[in-house]
C-alpha cells in the first residue's frame, strides 16, 4: 500500500526525495501519514483539497480490493 501511495504522490512534488510514508496500524484500519517538503504541501492537497479526496478515494479502493481499511492523512 506505501509503494502504491508513493507511485500516486511522486509526480505531483517537485522534491521526491522528501517524501516519507509512515504506516500505523490503528482499530484494524491502516493509517498512512504523508509527509513532503512543506513547499510540495500544496499539490499534493491541491485547490480545495480536491487531490487530496482523490488520493484518499483511490487509496480506499484500493484497499477495498484486498479486503482492508486504510485512511491516508497528509501531515506538516
């Protein structure tokens, strides 16, 4: 789920090296936090937040494909 969250996110940011994906097992639900350089912090939440509900959205049917929960949360 990490690699195909960070195959998502790299085209999006200018600095992909600065991308770190930690992942929490919470209440059987996979969390995975984004953290990217703050200058990347815009595209990757995007006008309105709207690329961030598009990550989220394909990252639950994703997950719903191997009969899981995940939740993607975009930290500073």
């Amino acid at each position: 789920m990490k690699d195909f969250l960070r195959k998502l996110i790299t085209p999006l940011v200018h600095y992909p090296e600065e991308i770190t994906i930690v992942g929490v097992e919470k209440n059987r639900q996979l969390v995975l936090e984004i953290h990217v350089a703050p200058e990347d912090m815009g595209r990757v939440i995007g006008k309105g937040g709207k690329r961030a509900n598009a990550i989220r959205s394909i990252m639950k049917a994703k997950a719903a494909t191997e009969g899981r929960r995940v939740m993607v949360e975009i930290v500073d």
